[in-house]
C-alpha cells in the first residue's frame, strides 16, 4: 500500500564549526535522510550565512540557513525531526506543512 504524501517545506541551520564537513556535504546528509523517512526532495534552496537575532552562544553567533521542499507521509516530518536530533551538523530544524 503506498501512503498519500504530503508536501512540506523545511528550514534547517547548519551548524560545520569544527568538522571538516562543507555545507554542500552536509545538504547531501539531509537529503539522505528525508529519503530515509519515505520523502522526496523537491527543491534546495542555501540561503547562506546570517547573523542570529537572539544569539544564545556568544561563539556562535550566525549559520548557514537552507530551505528544502519535499513531499512524505504524514508521520515523516516526526521522524525527520528524529533522526536530525542526533545530528550535530544541524543545529535547527523547522518544518511547515506547504
């Protein structure tokens, strides 16, 4: 049976201090994750690097932002969120129903 998938859009801040990682490498990582979860991507959009308004850690003061549109089943932005929680190269995730 193949589950109706539902289109989302999704902003994710990246987080590559210390790692060797570039932020085209963690993308990819995102993007094999979505697939993990049954979802499609869509569309990638790098929005690039901007300051944070409230900044939390004084070393860590702005990101690189990345929005993704995809389609997945309805339980799969749950399961995205999982999985990219144990992900220290994504340091926010936020994901909207499009």
């Amino acid at each position: 049976m193949n589950p109706t998938k539902r289109n989302y859009r999704a902003t994710f801040i990246l987080d590559n201090r210390g790692k060797e990682d570039s932020i085209d490498q963690i993308i990819e990582g995102v993007k094999k994750d979505i697939s993990a979860v049954q979802g499609e991507v869509t569309s990638v959009e790098n929005i690039g690097k901007k300051d944070f308004i409230r900044v939390t850690d004084r070393k860590f003061t702005g990101a690189a932002y990345v929005h993704m549109a995809f389609s997945a089943p309805a339980e799969g932005p749950a399961q995205l969120k999982e999985r990219l929680r144990l992900n220290s190269s994504v340091y926010r995730t936020f994901v909207q129903s499009a």
